[in-house]
C-alpha cells in the first residue's frame, strides 16, 4: 500500500509534464527559493561562512600548485606552455566550480534513496530535481569557482593570443556550456543512483576526474582515451576543443575543426538525455527498499 502512495505520489510531484508546475520556470522559481533559504541560514555565521570559503579556495589551489611545480621542471607539458594549461585549467575549472556549485547536492540521492528520505520532496507540489538540485546549498563551493577564475585570468594575462570576435565571444559560450554539460553529467548520474544507490563514486570518475582530466592538454593522454571524452562521454566539449581554438592549436586528430563551435548543440542534447534519465529514474522509485 505504502508504494503505491509513493508511485502515485511520484507521478504527481514534478514528473508529469502536463503539470504546470513542471515547466522550467516553476522549477527555477523552486530552486531559487530553496537556495536562498540556505543562502540566508550559511550567513548567519558570516565569519564561519569566510573561513570556510577561504579554506575550500586554498584547498583547491592545491590543485594548480601541482602544474606548478611541474613546471618548475620543465619548460612544456605536452607541447603546451604554462600559459595554455593555465587556460586549460582555468576554463575546465570555472565550468566545472559552477556545475558544482549549482548541482553538486544531487551527490546525496544515493543516500536519500536508500533511507526513504526523497519521499518527503516528493510530497511537496514543486519540480522535484530542482529541489534535490538546491537542498542544502553550499555557497563554500563557489571557492573553486574563485580559484579557477584566478587561475584563467592569470592565463590570459600570460597568453599572446590573436584575439578575434569570434574567439572573445566563445569564451565566455565554452565556460556557460561546459558548465552545463557537467551538470547534466550529475544528473545523469544522480539518476543512475535510482537503481544503483551506492555507486556514486562511478558518478564521481566523470564530474571530478572529468574535471582532472581536462585541466591538462590532450597531447599527454592515449588517442582512445581522447576519443573518448569526444564521441562517448562529450567532454571534450566543456574545454578542450573551444580552448584549443582559442590558443590557435589544431584539434585532436580525427575531430573536425567545427567541433571547436559545437559546445551549445553538445549541451542541449546531454540536457535532453539527462532529463529522459531523470524522469526513468524517478518512475521507477518506490521509496526504500527499491
């Protein structure tokens, strides 16, 4: 009987696309209220929230001080200077910082599947992946946003580059995109923990060793791994191939040149696939035990 409640309640919460409050206004309506919640309950204890900013930035600068003292070695990595992997770096780094920041709690559905406690978003008469989505709002994450702008501003500064129209405006496109293909990876992901509620650490291999990964030049990984994150996992998208225009360098060997241009489309179809796994996902739920 109590599944059954829970399925009906489940096709009546934020599944059904015929419901009003399904639309993506209604849902960024929904997220906004609930993270500016949050928002307003970290403030509260401004010092703690600055210390804690504070930290998470040099926690995640720890990451750049390893290509640093690569490059106290040696003059290239993978035929790239420190300028363009601090390009790298820093766009792959904002994309993902505000994938994180914005989409980063839908980590605990794992959790929230396994002890029942979706079910009370459920009940409530809001888009339920906005209120996964903004449940428990971190705004400590936007330290590696900080950090990744840092580190991007200082590799333009560094960086001799032609600059032309269509270059100034793709970066800022790549940055936004790259942002949402990483978070419709989390959702994805998110959605994968509906059956599989103790693998979010495979979910992690693709957000945060995504992340890694494109924060070095593709020239220093396999070709199979490369065409990998071009044409089964896209995300070569979020950095690489635009930043690969930008820096004037050729892309990877078999990838066309218009691909530099394709971050939008990219993201608008990882946006669809990752809705269809949502709703699949949230269908198929019948609260603990499924």
């Amino acid at each position: 009987m109590a599944e059954t409640t829970t399925a009906t309640t489940v096709a009546g919460t934020g599944d059904d696309p015929s419901r009003a409050h399904d639309g993506l206004g209604d849902s960024l309506r929904t997220y906004r209220m609930v993270a500016a919640m949050w928002i307003r309950s970290t403030m509260t204890y401004r010092l703690s929230f600055a210390l804690t900013l504070f930290n998470s930035l040099c926690v995640t600068f720890f990451d750049f001080v390893v290509i640093l003292l690569m490059f106290g070695r040696v003059k290239g990595l993978g035929g790239f200077s420190f300028a363009e992997v601090a390009f790298l770096y820093g766009t792959a780094g904002t994309a993902f910082g505000i994938a994180d920041l914005t989409m980063g709690s839908l980590q605990r559905m794992g959790r929230r599947v396994r002890d029942g406690s979706l079910d009370t978003f459920l009940m409530r008469p809001a888009p339920l992946l906005a209120q996964v989505a903004a449940d428990k709002f971190a705004l400590r994450r936007f330290g590696r946003v900080a950090q990744a702008l840092i580190v991007l501003v200082w590799g333009l500064l560094l960086l001799d580059v032609d600059w032309t129209p269509v270059k100034a405006v793709l970066l800022p496109v790549t940055v936004v995109c790259g942002a949402v293909i990483f978070g419709a990876v989390m959702v994805i992901g998110a959605s994968a923990l509906f059956w599989l509620q103790d693998a979010a650490e495979v979910t992690n291999a693709f957000t945060y060793g995504g992340n890694t990964l494109l924060q070095y030049p593709p020239t220093v990984f396999a070709q199979e791994l490369v065409r990998g994150v071009v044409y089964v996992v896209p995300l070569a998208f979020v950095s690489w191939l635009p930043a690969l225009y930008v820096l004037g360098r050729p892309a990877p060997a078999g990838v066309p040149d218009w691909a530099a241009f394709a971050s939008p489309l990219v993201a608008l179809v990882c946006c669809g696939v990752a809705g269809l796994a949502w709703r699949a996902g949230v269908r198929s739920y019948r609260s603990t035990g499924s």
